[in-house]
C-alpha cells in the first residue's frame, strides 16, 4: 500500500520544472507512504511513490523495474494471487528479482499487454512506463478500492493517488468546476469521473488507460454481468458463501508487518474476524472505538465478538471533538466529502495504526448483500405497488405526494410513484432532493426529476443492470455510483491518513459476483436484509450478539450544528466573508439552521455539506478567489 504519482509527457519529453516538482507531489502524499520514497526518471516520464511496506519491505521498493529495464512501474494496492501467478509467468521465461507482488504485475504487461488486469485479484491503482513503446499503461481494480486522479496540462498527463499531489505541478492552474455543485449538494460527492477541479479527472473503476501516439484512452475491463441465475437452494448457497468468503480472507492475511481487524459489533467485521480467527489464532488482533452516546457506541456487542474468538482486543472510548478533526478530515478528503461518518473513521484508524499496520474490515456487505433495510425494502415495496396500480393513476398519486408536508409519513412513497423505478431509486439515493438542491442553488424548485444534471449518471447504471428486480438493480447502482464516490472514498482517505493500509475482503471480485447471481429475494425476505449472511453469521458468531440493539458508526452532527456548534458553522458559513455565498443562497442556510435549532426540520445533512465545502474552499490557499465563480 502506498501512494504514487508522477507526470509523462504526451508528444515528447517532459519540461524540467515539471519533472522537479514530482518530488513535491510525492511529498503532498508523504501519509499515505511512511516508510520512504522512491523515483524514475526518464526524458519522458517521471515515476514516484511514497511506500508503505507491507510485502517484500526489504526487496518490494518502487518504482521497479522488469529484468532489461525496458518497462517501469510505480504501484499502490495488494495483489493477493501473485503467488499463484508467478510459476505461470516464471514457466514462460520470465525471471524474478524480488518476491514482491509489484514485479508480478510487470511481467504480466510483459506477456499480456492491457490484458494484464484480468489475471489481477486485489486493489490496485498502477502506472507502467514501456520505453519500448514510449507508452503509458494505467489500471484501477475492479470496485475503486484504490483512487486514481489524472489530468493533462499544456500536453503533460499528471497523475496521482490523491488531488493535493496535482496541485503541486507548476503546469496546475486550479480553476474550479462548480457544475458538480448539484451532485455534490444532493449525493454528498462530486460525481465520478469528475472531481471539484476543472480538467481533472478520477480513473473509472474497473478501467485501465493508455497513452500511445499522443492519444489517450480508457476502456472499461469488467463488469458484472451475470444477474439472478444460482438458484440453487439455501444449504447449497451457503456452503458457497462460506467458501469463497473464507477464501477472500485468508488471501488477505499476507503480511511481514502487524495485521488486524475493525470490529464494530456488526456481523459483517463478525464474520471477517471469524475467518480470520480460523488462520490467525492467538496471532488474532482486533481494534474497536466507541463514542460517550450511548446511540453511537457498539464496544459491548464488539467486545462480545472479540472474546468469543480469542482476540488481543484493543477498544477506545472516544469523546469526538469537531475542532479537532474537521481541519484534518477535510484536508485528506482532498475534495468536499459531505458523509459524516469520515470523522469516527478517521478516529478508528487513529486508533487502529496504534497497534496495527494492516486491518481488515467489513466493508461492502450492504451494497451487495442487501443490506440497506432503509432503503432497499421500501424500493421493493414502490415496485410492487407501481404493479398493481394503473399507470393512469402514477402521476396523480406522485401529484398528491409531493403536496404533503415534508416529513409527513409516506411522502417519499407516494411521490416515487409518478416516475419509474429508476426514477425512485434516484430519490432514495439522494440526502437533498432536487427541488430543495435548486432551491438552495437559487434556481427554480419546480422543475421535473429528469432534468436534474445528476439525474442521468445515477439512473444510468440502474437502467443497465439486466435484472427484472428493483432491489438487484439498486444493489448495482449502489456498487457503481454510491460506493466508489463515498464509503471506499472515506475508508481510503481516513486510513492512508494515518499510515494504516485497509482490506476488504467483503469486496473481493470473487465475493461480489457470486452475490449477484443469487436472487434478491434470496438476499432480501422480507423486511430483512443479508438474510443469507444472517444465516451464515448465525452459524459462526456468538449468540448473545442478536439480542443486542443495532447502532450505528455515526457522530452526532446534527446535534453538534444545532447546540454547540452553531455560532461556529454561523461564523464562517453565514459570515460576510463566506465562500459559498455565490454558490448557494444564504437566506436559506440561515433559514435551514433556524429550523434545525427549533427541531422543525432535520437539516444536519445539508447544513453539514454547507459546511465542508465553506472550510475546503477556505483552506485552499493556493487558489485564487475569482476560480471559485
């Protein structure tokens, strides 16, 4: 696990200012790679990385080259088949001088060319220089677990694990791009593959890149395409399960530094340390963090996991202060994260590396598994309802919805009706609806849902999902538009802030396409999700764990704006000085925080959103006030 950057020159060499500053954007990454650095320089092209040494911490530095030096490589993630791969390629004539899983990656660009990334099991974002044919070759993994952030400036391509690092080119000019202000106000997130930068772009998930003959493009590698054809029975399907999910997290164990795991009281981090306690033993390490409130403090239900399974547990309970963290969470978001939940992330991880170099989480069981009751189990509700009812009647209903008082039971339900499922599903996924995005961005409230700028790239990915069920196909949009812009987001920033390399093995290729071949009615009975991971848990996990209450891994935000935060978010957000007043209407932040204080409306979301892009734009110093319009 590291941190990579670096620049190539598209038409012909590098300028040597450009080339000298690689050095800089190493440095802007320095967190994610503590344990040294590393460069290539060629007349084209500079390769860098920040190591974290993980595999190989004696042999495994980067960039590294293959046996004629002909092509480089400067890479971030873990692969976890490299071993399996290496007599294959060895077979072939290729000759190893390390046992680090990166020179397994050359060699097969060596022998397969773009075709390299199938073979891949892992996380991965990795940049290939071939000097033969004075090409670029880039990869991400297959979900986004590892970013990747490219831009080209006056005919240099730059590119980087994290935004801070481009900015440190002399080529970067840094003017922003507001028109993913709407995606950002209603999802929390600048959609991929754009970023709040103009120009800048993020590497798609499951696709690679390539330069060659002063020409870039990207192409898609893999996908899921197979939806709703194992229906085998329930026994079978669990023996499968428990296969391919014990497989995920013995491959995930390699390690020649410390390796743990978080452990919430969820059975999703339940049953990855329950897999890991079958490899480890003794050797077992778990981390937990709980909060003074009792709704956000899971350390009775984790330490319960914790002693069935034998572990060296360590918990922390955490008094969260916003003054502390929101400086440093913001700064390692690297562009304006609305999701709450980054701050007890990045004191877990805090807490984490304290004892730990690795750790394996639970990550990636709800988007695949089914387990957004809140959303997943009202979406299959619409979607039955939208049957029975006459099409002639949809619009009416959605009419008489949308007329009801927000936060009036049903409201949600009844206007969903007037569109689609994709349309619904749409709804569902957004914190600020877009007539409430538009209010608050002084536009007009009353347009159609459709005509929302995000509308298209949210519904897309639902509309392609090849299965008749609502809920496989919320699962999918979930897996290509929620989950590589926000949750992988959070957990890669928050850790690598700290040094702290993160598995999931929840997430592995393997796992995720088995979940959806399996129904979603298999997954989801009724108003219960993971039915089948509940089943499998049941079999695995102490017993004592069902009887305790959920709660969630949240900090209590909308408490913290509405008492002992407000003249802080007035200060800034609502001050003279404000940089978001071009960009949204102040009257009705004012407005939204009153109505918060009073407990009429729960604004904590878009009042917190507010407030992450006022402090982003505040502490980016390097860029001139007049970009922000």
């Amino acid at each position: 696990m590291c941190g990579i950057a670096g620049a190539f020159g598209v038409d012909g060499p590098l300028r040597s200012d450009v080339r000298a500053a690689v050095r800089g954007m190493t440095n802007a990454i320095a967190h994610r790679g503590p344990d040294g650095d590393g460069f290539y320089d060629a007349p084209r092209v500079c390769l860098a990385q920040r190591r974290l040494a993980i595999i190989d911490v004696a042999g495994g530095r980067q960039p590294m080259a293959n046996e004629d030096e002909s092509c480089w490589i400067t890479f971030n993630g873990e692969i976890y088949n490299y071993r399996d791969i290496r007599p294959r390629l060895e077979a072939k004539g290729h000759r190893y001088r390390t046992v680090s899983d990166t020179e397994t990656i050359l060699h097969l660009y060596e022998e397969y060319g773009p075709a390299c990334v199938d073979h891949l099991e892992g996380m991965f974002a990795f940049v290939i220089y071939d000097g033969r044919k004075q090409e670029l070759f880039a990869a991400r993994d297959r979900l986004g677990k590892k970013p990747f952030f490219y831009t080209v400036i006056d005919g240099t391509f730059h590119f980087a694990s994290e935004l801070p690092a481009l900015r440190q080119s002399p080529l970067w000019t840094g003017e922003l791009d507001m028109g993913g202000l709407e995606s950002y106000l209603s999802l929390g997130y600048f959609l991929a593959p754009g970023t709040i930068y103009r120009n800048v772009h993020k590497l798609m998930p499951g696709h690679w890149l390539r330069i060659a003959n002063g020409r870039l493009e990207t192409r898609q590698y893999w996908d899921i395409t197979e939806f709703d054809t194992d229906r085998r029975p329930d026994a079978e399907l669990l023996v499968d399960i428990d296969g391919v999910l014990r497989k995920a997290v013995h491959d995930r164990l390699e390690s020649e530094v410390p390796l743990g795991a978080f452990l919430s009281g969820g059975i999703d981090s339940g049953l990855v340390v329950s897999y890991m306690a079958e490899a480890l033993g003794d050797r077992l390490v778990t981390a937990s963090i709980g909060f003074g409130s009792a709704e956000h403090n899971e350390l009775e239900a984790a330490e319960l996991t914790a002693r069935h399974f034998k572990s060296r547990h360590f918990s922390e309970l955490i008094e969260p202060r916003l003054d502390e963290c929101i400086g440093p969470v913001i700064d390692h978001l690297g562009e304006p994260i609305a999701d709450s939940s980054a701050i007890p992330t990045w004191y877990v991880s805090r807490a984490a590396r304290r004892h730990v170099t690795v750790a394996l989480t639970g990550d990636g069981g709800d988007e695949a598994w089914a387990g957004y009751d809140f959303r997943y189990v009202p979406h299959a509700i619409e979607a039955r309802f939208r049957g029975l009812v006459p099409s002639a009647l949809h619009p009416v209903m959605g009419g008489l919805g949308r007329t009801l008082p927000k936060g009036v039971r049903g409201r949600n339900f009844l206007s969903n009706l007037s569109g689609d499922s994709a349309s619904a599903y749409f709804s569902d996924l957004t914190f600020l609806k877009p007539g409430d995005t538009r209010e608050l961005m002084g536009l007009n409230p009353d347009g159609p849902v459709d005509s929302s700028s995000v509308f298209a790239a949210v519904t897309d990915p639902y509309r392609k999902c090849t299965s008749t069920d609502p809920v496989q196909c919320a699962e999918y949009a979930d897996l290509k538009v929620y989950m590589p812009n926000d949750p992988l987001v959070k957990v890669d920033r928050m850790s690598m802030a700290h040094g702290l390399e993160v598995r999931c093995p929840l997430l592995d290729r393997r796992v995720v396409e088995l979940a959806f071949r399996i129904p979603a009615s298999r997954k989801q009975t009724g108003r219960t999700g993971k039915a089948l991971l509940r089943q499998l848990a049941k079999s695995r996990l102490p017993a004592g764990l069902w009887s305790l209450p959920k709660k969630g891994f949240t900090v209590p935000i909308d408490e913290w704006i509405s008492r002992e935060y407000a003249n802080a978010f007035r200060d800034e957000v609502l001050s003279s000085d404000s940089k978001i007043s071009p960009l949204v209407e102040s009257r009705e932040l004012a407005r939204r925080l009153e109505s918060h204080q009073r407990g009429a409306e729960n604004n904590g979301y878009v009042l917190w959103a507010a407030w992450v892009l006022e402090r982003w734009l505040r502490g980016a110093a390097d860029r001139a006030p007049e970009n922000v319009f």
